[in-house]
C-alpha cells in the first residue's frame, strides 16, 4: 500500500557507492562513496553499500538527487554517467535490486523518487583482495569530478573549492567502514563474482 508523499528532500545529493570491498575493484563504489561522506560537504550525503536493498528506497525518495556508483568490466574502459529512470515494476525477486528499481520502489513505497544517475566505474580484477587494480585507480580521480560537475549542474553547494576536482585525491585502500549498511549488527555480505553492469543486475532482478 502506497504512503503519502515524502516531505521536501531532505538532502540535496545522494551519492550511493556498491560492490564488496574484498573483490579487489568491486570495491570501487563504496570506496567513491566513502570519498565523498568524508568531504562533509552541505546538502550532500554519501553511503557505501554491498548490495543495494530494498531499504535504501527511504532515504532515496528524501534526496533531491541519487548517483550510484558501481564498478563494471563492460566496454568502454571508461568512467560513465549515463541518467536513470525508474523501472515500470518494483517488484524484487532476489535479495538485491538494480538502481532503477530501487528508483521505482522510492515511488511506489513512499511517493517520490529523484532524479538519478548511474556513475560506473571500469573494473579488470575481482579476486580477494582489497587492492585496486591500476585501472581501477586511474578512474576514480574522474568519477569524483563526474559528480563534482553534476553538483555544480544541479546548483549543490557541494565542491566549490573542494578535492572533489583535482589532485590529492586518495584512489586505493585503506577503506573506511563506517558508513556502510548493515542489518541490527550483522554487516551485509556482498556478492563474490563480478558484476557486468548496473543493467545487468537490473536485469536480474526482473527475471
């Protein structure tokens, strides 16, 4: 059954970085995510995840805006950001959704879902390992001026002169776990094989 609609965003940005941060570059995502968290920038805020689940549909129909960060070994070798929309069903038959899912969960469950984005991340090496591969590394620095840029599109007060843009960005582990989702005390386990794409999981959850 369907809610009233959400208040007023809450929240200018939100950044959502997934992937398991023990399958080397899939930890790209939440490793974007805990960059931007640690910015403490106004308007913006950032949660680094294993999976994305149906809990995350609250605070994304409170955001004015949602990035998702995901890493992919798709082609091009190259750092995306493609829009979103929401998927035409909510349904979920997995215990992970895809980004337009979730968007459509948002609208269905609470009356609202923001404008989104997909950021992916070009990804080579999936084994256990907290290490990113040089790849990977090279492509984070642009992945936060993506988001730096759509801040500034979308008029968020976020990176005016911050190291969203720019050098002296850290690009590997150590990874902070603070902000990342879990249930009661029991961190989520992500998955323990590469994911192709956001589409792909988008896929996945449909079928």
């Amino acid at each position: 059954m369907s809610q009233n609609p959400s208040p007023a965003p809450r929240v200018d940005l939100l950044v959502i970085g997934y992937g398991n941060t023990l399958r080397g570059d899939d930890g790209a995502g939440p490793h974007v995510a805990e960059t931007v968290a640690a910015m403490n920038r106004p308007g913006v805020r950032a949660l680094a995840c294993p999976l994305l689940t149906p809990e995350l549909a609250d605070p994304i129909s409170k955001a004015g805006a949602v990035i998702f960060v995901d890493a992919t070994v798709d082609a091009p070798r190259k750092v995306r950001l493609s829009k979103l929309r929401p998927a035409k069903t909510a349904q979920i038959l997995a215990h992970a959704a895809g980004p337009a899912t979730l968007l459509a969960l948002a609208r269905d469950l609470f009356g609202r879902a923001p404008k989104a984005w997909c950021l992916t991340i070009p990804a080579v090496k999936f084994d256990f390992s907290d290490i990113f591969s040089p790849e990977t590394q090279q492509a984070i620095p642009p992945a936060l001026e993506k988001i730096d840029r759509l801040c500034r599109k979308l008029q968020i007060h976020c990176a005016s002169s911050s190291p969203l843009a720019g050098g002296g960005l850290p690009s590997a582990p150590p990874r902070s776990r603070s902000i990342r989702i879990s249930r009661g005390s029991a961190p989520l386990l992500g998955p323990t094989m590469p994911r192709s794409s956001s589409s792909s999981m988008m896929r996945a959850a449909r079928v």
